[in-house]
C-alpha cells in the first residue's frame, strides 16, 4: 500500500510582527497564494493542506485556497500543534510535509527531494532542507520539513510545552541552537543543498515589514520574466540589490 504524503501550510492573519502578511500582495497576488501557488507543482504531494485557525478574521484566507484549489482545514489558533495533528489525522496523512505560509519562494524540486529522501530512509523521524541544519548549505526558505505521522502523534499525545505547541518544529529540532530535541526517538537528517544554489546566508522568510518589502521587490522584478524563478535568479539579484544597498 502506497503511503499518503500531505503537505500542510500554516497560515493565519494575526501574525505579530507582521499583521495580515497573508494577504500582502506579491506581484498582485497575496502572499499565501503565492505560497501555495509554487507548493501544488510538486509531484509528491497527493493533497496539499492550508490550515488556519477557526476566526472570522481568517476566512479570507480560505477564500484564497479555495481559489488555487487547494484544501482547507480550520482549527485551533494557539495551539497549532494541534491544528497540524487534526489536519493531518483527518487527510489520512503518513507523512507531513511542513512548508510555512511566510515562504513564497518555495522550490518543489527541494520540497520533492526532501520528500524523496525522508521516505527512503525505512525509519520514523524528522528530515528537512527548510534551512541550513548539518552544515546543508541550504538558504532560509525554499525547502520543506518531513515527519511522519506516528511522530507527529507522540508529540500531541503529551503535547505541554507552550513554545512548542506554537513552533511545531521545536518538537523535533531548534533550527536556531542547531540541536535536535530527542534523536533517540526523532532521529534528524537532511540532504546536501544543490551546491551552485549553497547560499545559507539568504533569508528567503517574510516575518518583517523590511523583509517583505524584499520580498516585494523580488517578485516585481522576477516574476514577470519567469513565473518559475529559482535560486538562479534569486542569487545574483539578491547579490546586486546588497551592493546597491551597500
């Protein structure tokens, strides 16, 4: 039998740094449309997820998965480790793949080598590109995060630690402290990043209002000439716009 992969976004309007960075507008579209935009061209992706929370302030976000096509899925606000259990208990989900909404740069190649990977591996854990862990090289941003479900269920069951019902990925590994939480029962494991796109100094997340007016200026200037943009494009515009802000 064939094993369920389901990509789960988190989206939510009532971002703190950034109030209503979902629908901020990239190259005409809002943010999370572009999001999910890159994410549906994977190939290993048999139902893609977004997942809000259940506040009215958040239906319009429905409204754009349903415009891209895409499943929604409406649950807790605070604790959102819950949110991604229920939506992935209901999907029937063996594997998650975690991709947040503040990633508009995504590259389904990563998201389907990641995934490629993780299911590879004939164990239960944690793998990801998402960013640099292991000396990966990868930017900030355009990869995913891969659990199983199994995994995922254990850390709901005795779900007690605030932070990580708010961060799922704490529950596995602290990208900041670079340190898994418990390999004994969550093993970790990435994949090297392409090395002509190694470049783990760029930050590709929207948490900012400075960063997503670096994200604005990427999309006017890379998305008209190629809908597809990659980290080739990324690279040297990222490059000429830090000299000229230099």
């Amino acid at each position: 039998m064939s094993q369920r992969v389901v990509g789960i976004i988190q989206a939510r309007m009532g971002s703190q740094r950034l109030p209503g960075k979902s629908t901020l507008k990239l190259a005409g579209e809002p943010l999370v449309g572009r999001v999910l935009e890159r994410v549906i061209r994977s190939n290993f992706l048999d139902e893609v997820i977004l997942a809000v929370p259940e506040t009215t302030e958040n239906s319009v976000l429905l409204d754009i998965a349903k415009s891209y096509s895409v499943t929604s899925f409406v649950g807790s606000e605070n604790d959102l480790l819950d949110r991604y259990y229920q939506a992935a208990k209901k999907s029937e989900a063996d594997y998650i793949v975690r991709i947040p909404a503040d990633n508009p740069v995504s590259h389904f190649t990563e998201i389907d080598r990641i995934v490629a990977h993780h299911t590879s591996l004939g164990r239960a854990g944690f793998s990801t590109n998402l960013a640099e862990i292991q000396n990966s090289g990868y930017p900030d941003g355009i990869g995913a995060e891969i659990f199983d479900f199994e995994i995922l269920e254990r850390v709901w069951v005795h779900r007690k630690d605030p932070m990580k019902m708010e961060h799922v990925h704490l529950n596995f590994y602290d990208y900041s402290a670079q340190i898994p939480t418990d390999e004994t029962w969550c093993p970790i494991s990435t994949i090297k990043c392409p090395s002509n796109w190694a470049r783990p100094d760029i930050i590709l997340d929207v948490n900012t209002l400075e960063q997503y007016e670096y994200m604005a200026d990427l999309y006017a200037d890379l998305y008209p000439m190629n809908p597809n943009f990659t980290m080739d494009e990324i690279i040297p515009w990222h490059d000429k716009r830090r000299t000229r802000k230099e």
